[in-house]
C-alpha cells in the first residue's frame, strides 16, 4: 500500500482582532470554496484538517494531501469574507513536515 503524502500549509488571516472568525467557520468557509470551485469529489481528494488556529497572532496551520495542495491554494485565494466580515487569507509557507514548518514562522 502506497503511503499518502501530506503538506502543512501556514495560512495568515489579515482581519481585525476583533472581526476574527471562529475555528469552525475558518474551516467551513474553507471547505464551501473548495465544493464551489471544484465539487465534492476535488474537496475530497485534500483530506483537509485544522492542526492549529492561533488567535493571537492570528496564523492557522491545515493539513492537506499533496495532489490536492494546488487546488487548496486556489480555493484559499478567492475567500474574501466569511459571513459579513471582511476577510484575507494568504499563504505563508508550505512543508511537509510541521517541525519544518515551524521553523519558518
């Protein structure tokens, strides 16, 4: 059995501290793109999971197979807003280990 490939995605949320949305909706915002951009089956394939989401410093790190690292990306750049808020989410780094990862924030 061919062992699956993961990548660690550090995202940075530019948002007001006090605007800042929940874990929960972070990740449904998240997962909506995907379905949108690319259905069911394409938001499958990334097997997306929340490893942290740090409010303070206002970073979330999320777990995602590597075939589907690109369409990730994509789904990630056209979030503007989550509910009424207004919203950016860029892409720190990416690695495949989160001792790597960590090491570049």
């Amino acid at each position: 059995m061919k062992r699956i490939k993961r990548r660690y995605l550090a995202l940075q949320l530019d948002v007001p501290a006090k605007e800042l949305p929940s874990d929960r909706e972070f990740m449904d915002s998240i997962w909506s793109s995907l379905t949108q951009i690319y259905g069911e089956y394409g938001a499958s394939q990334a097997n997306l999971v929340l490893i942290n989401y740090d409010v303070e410093n206002k970073i979330a790190v999320v777990r995602s197979n590597l075939i589907a690292v690109n369409k990730l990306r994509t789904s990630i750049a056209t979030i503007t807003q989550i509910g009424d808020k207004p919203l950016a989410i860029h892409v720190i780094a990416i690695s495949g280990t989160i001792k790597a990862l960590s090491r570049h924030l």
